[in-house]
C-alpha cells in the first residue's frame, strides 16, 4: 500500500483512455486460462512444429485419443487450434501464426532465467 494517498490524475486519465476494452481483457483472461493446462500447452507446442492428427498427438503427449480429443475440442473454443479432414482423417493445426509467435514468446520468457 501507498503510505501517502496521492493520485495523479493526468496520468490515471491518460492511461484509462488508453486501456483495452473490458470484454477483450476478459476474452484475454479466458484465453489464458486455457493456456494455463499443461497438457494443452504440450499440445500447442507439438502442433507448433508439425500439423498432427488425434492418434499423432496421443503418442507424444502420452494420453488416450479421447483425452487428447478433449483438450482439442477447448483449443479449438478458443480459437487456438483448427482441424483440417482428409477423407477419414482429421489433422489439428495451430490456428494462426498469432498463436505460435504467444507459444515462442512464452518460452523465451521462461527461458530467460536459464
């Protein structure tokens, strides 16, 4: 806490007029909210390198097709994910290059302390 109550008021001013409108923050919390699993984000990180099918992406995160197929199902709510049909198959890609430019960045910020 302050221990002098003391508001600039030009400054809160400039910055309230500059400030993202509540509904995207709120979309923006959601979003990190679905980022906040580790397994969907081993997933996002597997789709950033290769575009993958349900069966792929069960092996190299080591859960069953139908959990797998869960965690796609809330990246694809979140527009993180989309899916590609190829006859009978169906392949899972990272949804745009917005979402691997937030996966490299995430890294590099968690990599920073190494």
């Amino acid at each position: 806490m302050c221990e002098v109550e003391s508001v600039d008021r030009k400054k809160v001013a400039s910055v309230r007029k500059h400030m993202s409108d509540a509904g995207d923050l709120a979309e923006l919390a959601d979003l990190f909210n679905t980022l906040g699993d580790s397994t969907r984000v081993r997933i996002l990180n597997a789709l950033s390198l290769a575009e993958l099918c349900v069966c792929d992406i069960s092996v190299l995160v080591g859960l069953s097709q139908s959990a797998v197929s869960h965690q796609l199902r809330l990246l694809r709510m979140a527009h993180l994910v989309r899916n590609r049909k190829a006859g009978k198959m169906v392949y899972y890609a990272l949804d745009d290059d917005h979402v691997r430019s937030l996966m490299e960045e995430g890294l590099r910020h968690v990599g920073e302390d190494r």
